[in-house]
C-alpha cells in the first residue's frame, strides 16, 4: 500500500559539504536499512561565514530538489543552514524536515546538571542565536554561553585533529567556557566531533560534550517509527549529490570517515 512506499523512499541528507558526511554515518549506523540520498554544497562552503539570506538560498534550492528525488524526509545536517532555514523549509516543502539544532539542545537540556549550557559553532551558528532558543523551549533552566570556533573547519579538513596547533587553538576558543564552568558543552557544528578529543581534554573532566549528530540520528529513526515509515527490509542504498569538485569530496570522505564514495554526480541550480 501506499505506506510501504514511502517506506522505501529514500531519506534526503544536505550539507554544505563533506562535513555533513558524520550526520549520515550517525543515521547509516541506527538505520542501516534505510536508502539515503546524500548533497554536499561544495560550491558554496563554507556556510558559516554568509550571511542568513545566502544560506537560505542555497538550501530552499537543495531541499526542492530532494524533495524531486522523492524523499520522504529531509535532514539538515548543516548546523549553519539549520539554525537560518528550518521554519522556510517546513513551509515551503511537503516532507517532514528535520534540522539538527532541536535534536542537539535536547539532548543537552537532559544531560545538563547544574543548567550551564556551552554552544560552539560557526559565526552563522552562534549569530542566530538558535541553540538558545530550542534551549528555552525545553523544560528547565539553563544558562548558555556560546562561542564561535571559525578555525575548527579548516583544522579538520586539512587533517590538524590533534597536535600542539589544534590544542593551542581549542583553549583559546574554550577558555572563557571552561572559566565559566559549562558542565555541557554542544558541538554545535558538523566538523567539530572529529575534535572531541582535543576539546574533550581542554574541558577537563566531567563535561559532557553533546554531538548534534547523534541526537538527531536518533531523532530521524522516532520520526520513522511515529509514522509507520521504517524501511522494512535490505539494505540501504546510497547516492551522493555535491555542487562542485566531486574529487575533493570524495578525497575527504575518505579521510574523514573511512566512507569510499564511487560515484558523486555533480549537480548545480544557477
Ligand atoms: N556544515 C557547517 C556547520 O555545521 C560547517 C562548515 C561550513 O561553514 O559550511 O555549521
């Protein structure tokens, strides 16, 4: 019938990049049946560093032509694109959209002890002031301190996960969280999980670091129960989309994640 259809509908995946890739391979580990469509916005990153409006853009586009696919749900595994577009994006399309902002302040609402909240992310990202505001729109206190790590991308993408050069860097970013004594720190932004050990050690112990990415791997999969739209069986499938220099993205799957990606089909909308 018609819900075993839309069970075998892929779910659609969007990122300004690679980054994203974390996001996926959360959601490929809960789910490992579900077939997954995949679209990096390499000709645009980095996101978090444009302004609200660009980033608008750049996603509506994407998400209409996921939704063209025949998605039956859409991911915004963009932290920068999540916090500016999830409300024009349940407006405009049809399928459910799942960012990963709510999942990620959820999670740190519960686990959070004394109410002292750190949010790391882009300048995109802490600008929008969205962690602050799904926090408030759970039950609780919470105080929130957020800090923007614009050097954390490129450290990740060129490789720097460890070392003197990332340690330096992470205490100048996390010291006034860790002055302020946060007992929760978000990674608010989709690189910054390959970083959980260098943040997780200038925390100090005791700090629980939230991954957005897992929350809202484990989110997709309740959204998929509630609606009776669960793969039943096989394996997923996979299909990546990127906007530009399918080479690079393929090269950082690789290094990021272990993930070999054959085939990544180049696809523009200007
Ligand atoms: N994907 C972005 C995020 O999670 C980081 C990279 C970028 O700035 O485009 O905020």
């Amino acid at each position: 019938g018609w819900t075993m259809q839309r069970a075998d509908r892929p779910i659609g995946i969007f990122d300004s990049g690679v980054g994203g890739l974390t996001v996926f391979r959360a959601v490929q580990k809960k789910l490992p049946g579900e077939n997954l469509i995949y679209y990096g916005d390499t000709a645009h990153l980095p996101y978090g560093s444009k302004s609200a409006e660009a980033v608008k853009k750049f996603s509506l586009k994407i998400g209409k032509f996921l939704e063209r696919e025949g998605i039956k749900l859409l991911v915004v595994a963009c932290n920068t694109a999540s916090s500016v577009v999830i409300p024009l994006l349940r407006r405009t399309l049809a399928v459910p959209v799942l960012g990963v902002i709510e999942p990620g302040a959820w999670v740190a609402s519960r686990a959070t002890r004394a109410g002292r909240i750190g949010v790391i992310g882009t300048e995109a990202t802490i600008a929008s002031g969205a962690y602050l505001k799904a926090l408030r729109s759970y039950p609780g206190r919470f105080r929130i301190l957020s800090v923007p790590c614009p050097l954390f991308v490129p450290l990740v993408e060129e490789g720097f996960w460890n070392g003197n050069v990332t340690r330096e860097i992470a205490r100048k970013y996390l010291a006034p969280i860790k002055k302020w004594r946060a007992d929760t720190l978000i990674l608010g932004c989709t690189h910054y999980p390959f970083l959980r050990e260098v943040i997780s050690k200038t925390m100090g112990p005791g700090v629980v670091l939230v991954d957005s990415g897992e929350a809202t791997a484990l989110r997709v999969s309740q959204i998929l129960t509630q609606r009776g739209w669960t793969k039943r069986d096989g394996r997923g499938r996979y299909r990546f989309y990127a906007s530009d220099a399918s080479e690079r993205f393929k090269r950082l799957a690789r290094r990021l994640l272990g993930v070999t990606v054959d085939r990544v089909v180049i696809k523009r909308f200007d």
